[in-house]
C-alpha cells in the first residue's frame, strides 16, 4: 500500500470502553466518553478532529454499554467510516488494540484514548513516523507538573524511559496517541489480556525503540472530575482558537 499522505484510508483507533468510575458521581451512566461537554458527547469533539487530521476510518473499541456508542454514531458520522470492536470482557488496552488491528486495511493505524484530547498535526506525525523507519511512535507534550502523569524520557528523539507519578516538576507526559505498525505485535508472545503501555510498551522499550513526536498543543484528559468540569469551558474555546 501507498504511504503517501494522499491515501484515501487513513485509520484510528479510539478506546472507547471505559467505565468512568472516576466520573460516576459527576456524569450518567454512559461509558465515559460519552460524557456530556456542553450537551455533546466528549467523543463527538475527538472524532471531528480526526477528521480535521485527515483520518478516514475510526475503528471504535467498545465495551461497557456499547450500545449506547454504536447507536449514536453508526456506521457513519459525518464524513468518517466508523468500525466497532466489541470487547464482550475487559482485554486491556493492549488486548483491544491487538483485537481493533484485525479491522485495519491499511499498514499503520493511530490509536488514542476515548477520553483525551490532544492537538497535533497528525499528518506530520506520519511522516516522522515513516522516516524515522519505526514500528511505533508516540506523542509528548512538555508540561509544568507531570505529577499526575508520570514523565516520560527521551534521548535523542527516542522514548528511553518513564518516570511514575511520585514525581513533580516540569517535563515531558505521554498525550495517549500512538502511530503504530499494524503488524507490531506479531513477534511478541503476549497474553490475551494486556495492558499496551505496562506490559507491552515498559517491559519491550529496547527492542520497540519508539520515536518520540513533541507536539506543543492543547491537551484535555476528562478522566477525573475536575478536568471534566475545566473541559465544560475550555474545550469550546480552544475549539474556536
């Protein structure tokens, strides 16, 4: 297939099964990225800016009430193909992206989180992605306090670590988007349940290299509730920008 950035397929795939827990006493029961900002869905905003981005195909990782997803969006929402991928028992984000791959007609896919936003060019994301000759990229954003995150180190445009949350101060976070090879899980002997970023991505960071790609944008994560309530105004606003 053509890698060139004129393809007329270009895939994502969003996780989209989680519970909310976090959200339970501030939003209905809905999966959470269907929680409410100013009375559209938050996944609504995440599919219109890949759709911005130039991704054709959303493949939708869904669990826990799927149903809900599947009948607001169907099989299209506004101009994107939209694929599901039930997940029936919880497989991990590692285990769904894996079973979301199998939907996939084309080399590579991006894969986000349901509930984030992040702004970046993704299509020069791709790019970096195929000249840096790499299986798997991921994207950064340089922060002033990483302490709910965890700080991710980078050498030389490489990911060559992670530090966990017990550390404060400014560094780099990890934005929950990946550009990664639709076949890079095939030399890897992996349990059907995984976790992509603990048991996959930590325990392979050798092996995987992954090119790091800065993205100076805005970045959201609605998944406690304080950030759900900042989303209410600010999302909107950097919308409009």
């Amino acid at each position: 297939m053509n890698s060139n950035d004129s393809l007329d397929r270009r895939y994502a795939i969003v996780l989209a099964g989680g519970m909310g827990t976090r959200l339970r006493n501030v939003v209905a029961d809905v999966p959470k990225p269907m929680a409410a900002i100013q009375s559209t869905p938050f996944l609504v905003y995440v599919l219109r800016y890949l759709m911005k981005q130039g991704i054709s195909d959303v493949v939708l990782s869904v669990g826990y009430k799927h149903e809900v997803i599947m009948a607001y969006f169907g099989d299209r929402f506004e101009n994107l193909r939209i694929h599901y991928c039930i997940e029936n028992e919880p497989l991990g984000t590692g285990g769904g992206i894996r079973k979301a791959l199998s939907q996939v007609e084309a080399d590579h896919a991006f894969v986000l989180n349901g509930d984030t936003l992040a702004f970046l060019d993704y299509r020069l994301m791709h790019r970096s992605h195929r000249q840096a000759g790499t299986r798997l990229s991921m994207a950064l954003k340089r922060v002033d306090d990483i302490s709910r995150y965890g700080e991710v180190v980078m050498t030389d445009h490489k990911i060559a670590g992670f530090r966990e949350k017990e550390h404060s101060g400014p560094g780099l976070i990890n934005v929950g988007v990946y550009l990664i090879d639709t076949g890079l899980f095939d030399d890897f002997d992996l349990p059907r349940v995984f976790s992509f970023e603990n048991d996959f991505l930590k325990s392979n960071l050798v092996s995987l290299t992954p090119e790091a790609f800065i993205t100076e944008g805005y970045f959201i994560d609605i998944g406690v509730p304080e950030d759900y309530f900042r989303a209410q105004t600010e999302l909107a606003e950097q919308l409009n920008a």
